[in-house]
C-alpha cells in the first residue's frame, strides 16, 4: 500500500485551499491512501 500525506497550503489572502483539494481526489486516484491533511493559511497581518 502507497501512503501519502497531503500538505496544502497558500501564500495570500486572495487564494484558497478549496482548490488544491483536488489533490487529495488525484492521489487516492493514484492509487495512494492518504494518512493525513496538513492545512495552512496565511495569517492576516497590517502595520498599526
């Protein structure tokens, strides 16, 4: 069995995870198992 673990994230505010989730349908396609989702997102951060 191929295991994979997922790591998806974005560099800015005006992108999305809900995109690359499509890479989690492509690897079980693959025929992998996927283990696990790591997730990140930008913080939000502004000059006071």
């Amino acid at each position: 069995m191929r295991i994979a673990r997922v790591y998806l994230r974005v560099s800015t505010q005006g992108q999305d995870l809900d995109r690359q989730e499509t890479i989690i349908g492509e690897a079980k396609q693959a025929g992998y198992y996927v283990a696990s989702v790591y997730r990140e997102r930008p913080q939000v951060s502004f000059a006071i």
